[in-house]
C-alpha cells in the first residue's frame, strides 16, 4: 500500500527595510496562509534586511522593536541581512538576540574575531523536524569582510561555509533549505555548484521570483522587498523513509490584505515610544543652516569638515544628496538628524591621486551628475548631488566646457597637484564605485564604523567655529 504524501508549508520574506506600514499586512497574509494549512507544519522564515536605521522606531528602539515585532508575527528562522550586521555593533546585536529567542538566528559563514566560532544566539545550520520528517536550514549574508573584521567579526567566503554545512547535513535530513542573503546571482551559483541543496530562498538584491526559478539542482526563490509580497513554498515527500519528491512555490501579494489589529497596535505603540525618543536636543542652532543639493552651502560644507576632522584627512568631499533637508534656526532634534541624512552612511580616509580627485570635481559641476537619480550602497537618498568640499578651494568657470570648467584649485594656501596623493575623507559608498566613480580609485581605504554621516555631522553642529566656517564658499565663480 502506497504511503501518502506528506506536505511542510514554509512562508517567506526578505528586505523588509523597516516598512512597518506593510508589516501588518504580512502578518495578516501569514495568518490567512496558516489558516489554509491548518492541519500541516507551517514554517516562517526571513532572509535578511528586516531592519532598516532610516526609521525613527528603528533608530530610537536600537532595533528592540523589530525583535519584538518579528516574534510576535511568529517567525522560526531568520538569516542577518547586511543592515543588521553592519549597522548595529556586535555587542548590540548579542543583546537583542540573546533576550529575544522566539526563533533561530542561522548564519554559516559569521563568526566571532575573538572565538573564531559563532555567538552563543546564532547557529550555522539548524535541523527541524516533526512527524518523521527532517529539513536542514543554512543561512548565509554577504560578506562585507572590510566592514564586518572592523566590528569584531569575521566572515567567511559564503559559499565554503554553505558547503560545508550541506556536507554536514548529508544523509541526517530529508531537504535543505539555504536562507540566502547573498543576492540572486550568487544564489544561481549556489544552486549550480553546491550539491545538496533543494530550495534556495533569497535575498539582498530585491528580485522578485514568480514563478520560482528552476536553476541547478534547486528551485529559487524571493519576494521583492518592502514587505509587498510574501512567499509559500510547498515541499512534499513520500515513502518510507521520507524523500522529497517535489517543491512547489509561489508569491502572495500584500496589497489588498486584512491587515493584523495586534501587530498594528504593537507597531504604534513602538512609534510612540520612538516620537518621544526622537525629540530629544542633540543641537541648538542661532541661523539657518541651508543646503543646495547643486553647489556647496552651509550644511554641505560643515559636513565635509567634519569628515575631514574624524578621519585625519588633508581635504573633506561629500555629496550634497546625502542632507535631503536644511536646518533652521532653534533645537535639532534627533528625528530631524535622522529625517536630513538617513543613510547608514560611514566616513572613510582614502589615498587618491589629484587627477582622480579633479575628475570628481569636474563631473560634479555637471548637471547630469548632480541630478543622477541614486539609490544603493546605503544611500537613502533621491540625487547623487554636486559635492561639497573642505580643504580646498576651488575657482571654475561656469561657460566653460564639460570637463574643463575648472581654472584652478588651491589645497591649504598651496597650489593643486594632480600627480600628487592626497588623504581625502568621504563617504564609504564611493569606495564600492557609486556617483562619482574617479573616487573607487582611492587606495588604503580605512573605514570608520559604526557610525554614519549624521552623527559626524552632530559633533560639528556643536561646534561654533566649525558653524562660522561653513558659511565660507569653497567654490569659486570666475569668467
């Protein structure tokens, strides 16, 4: 007599970046989804990017919100995304998922610095199994080494790590499901040259899958980002013992759902807490602070100063699109830090030739650059925006030529070399070729983690001679 299939649901997201206006919306897709299965294992797992540091209630709770959140809209299995492992210390991190155990933390290829082994709350692998049946789950992140070896971790190539555990897994579970915050690319090559794994559900690079993607030997999945989608993968097996004879997906759209009445009110009570937390003083300002996303102004020039201070260098270059507000006169707050430059941002020291320096300066005196729509790399921005400057001076021609604007540039009284290195302090973002590209081809690259432009630019607001400074031009007009 036939044995008769036996089916485990898994749900997923990924990239979520703190839309807790869809949140609700998921839990509500999740619930209707359990209630279809109600007599079947129902598994719930997240890949990654949950948290997001532009959101005030993410910012004010340090991410204690985002845990609660996630246990309440029951997850089993989670994977770290590169916004919570490069935007929170380890310390944090430890804090909140050590008080927070509602479900398993899986990375393969994270490990502590000082241990050369994972923390106490996450697991490489994670075997489930219920009624017989035994399903392995990897996660892996991507591997930002630079950054992550600064916060005291180290980060193993993804793939080796993912290898490893599947070996591990070999003949103790009946499936293997990889929670993959690598990117679909690298999820393809996964699926081609990583024996062992049957389901590959994805994340980071905020592709949408429908239907799933059959490649190698698994079938890929992922859901967008923003929480507008929620993926079910079916997995079935049969016989005796249990094999895995066919996986079935698809992706639930988010819009038109019952929203969650508990979840929305956990979340507003989260906001209120985060509006009270927000509006604490960080500065007091006498004038208006402008800015002017084309040329350097006030805001702009005191933050290229106060990254040339924090990071040592002889000349400061930040792109007006990162402050996305002015200031006025009166308390800064720190919801109106976060509102002005919510990109979690880092500054960095470089060493850059002069000619590539000049060419980033050429380009930003053009309209296509100063206006080039932007988005990735942490930038939360809309327009990359010219660039401001400190350091240096710099006097152009407006009628001259694309790329031969520039009469001349002075750098501390002395006269610009472009055969010359110059310690030039920006924003870690031009270091992986973002905007102005001539600036990926800084050497030596030290990055200043873990703070972001804004609180840099926090420290000058309450400095009174950087203040008075900023309102000197940098550039130049000259006919």
């Amino acid at each position: 007599m036939l044995q008769q299939e036996a089916k485990i649901v898994l749900l997923h997201t990924n990239d979520i970046h703190s839309s807790f206006q869809t949140m609700p919306l998921v839990a509500g897709t999740v619930a209707r989804l359990r209630r279809r299965h109600e007599d079947i294992p129902v598994l719930f797992a997240d890949c990654g990017d949950h948290l997001d540091r532009m959101h005030p209630i993410t910012e004010a709770s340090d991410g204690e919100a985002h845990l609660e959140i996630m246990e309440a809209m029951g997850y089993d299995f989670i994977t770290l995304g590169n916004n919570e492992g490069l935007t929170f210390t380890r310390e944090r991190l430890e804090e909140l998922f050590t008080k927070h155990r509602g479900f398993e933390v899986i990375a393969a290829n994270l490990k502590e610095q000082a241990t050369g082994a994972p923390p106490r709350w996450m697991k490489p692998s994670h075997i489930w199994e219920q009624d017989g049946i035994r399903i392995g789950f990897i996660g892996a992140t991507a591997a930002y080494s630079i950054f992550y070896n600064l916060l005291g971790w180290q980060v193993d190539e993804p793939y080796e790590a993912i290898r490893r555990e599947a070996a591990l897994l070999k003949g103790r579970v009946d499936a293997v499901v990889v929670l993959s915050h690598l990117g679909l690319r690298w999820d393809k090559r996964l699926a081609e040259e990583v024996e062992g794994i049957d389901l590959i559900l994805g994340g980071h690079t905020h592709h949408v899958l429908e239907p799933p993607l059959r490649h190698g030997g698994a079938l890929l999945c992922c859901c967008g980002s923003l929480g507008r989608y929620v993926g079910e993968v079916e997995l079935y097996f049969a016989g005796e013992p249990r094999k895995l004879v066919r996986i079935e997906g698809r992706i639930h759209s988010t819009e038109q759902e019952r929203e969650d009445p508990a979840l929305k009110r956990l979340i507003q009570d989260h906001a209120d807490l985060a509006e009270a937390g927000m509006s604490q003083r960080v500065a007091l300002l006498e004038r208006h602070l402008p800015i002017d996303w084309e040329r350097d102004s006030p805001l702009g020039n005191l933050l290229a100063a106060g990254i040339r201070k924090q990071t040592g260098a002889e000349i400061g270059v930040i792109n007006s699109g990162q402050l996305l507000t002015s200031l006025m006169p009166g308390a800064v707050t720190r919801g109106a830090l976060l509102e002005m430059c919510p990109s979690p941002v880092n500054p960095c020291l470089i060493r850059l030739q002069g000619s590539h320096l000049m060419l980033a300066l050429e380009e930003s005196l053009l309209e296509e650059f100063v206006h080039m729509p932007l988005f990735g790399n942490g930038f939360r921005g809309k327009h990359l925006g010219g660039l401001c400057v400190d350091g240096l001076l710099v006097i152009w021609n407006p009628a001259g030529k694309p790329y031969n604007k520039i009469r001349e540039i002075r750098v501390g009284g002395e006269q610009f070399d472009p055969k010359r290195d110059y310690l030039v302090g920006t924003a870690d973002m031009f270091t992986f070729g973002t905007g102005y590209l001539s600036l990926k081809e800084g050497r030596e690259a030290r990055y200043f983690l873990p703070g972001f432009l804004r609180h840099t630019l926090e420290a000058e607001l309450n400095d009174a001679a950087a203040l008075e400074k900023s309102f000197h031009p940098r550039f130049y007009e000259q006919s």
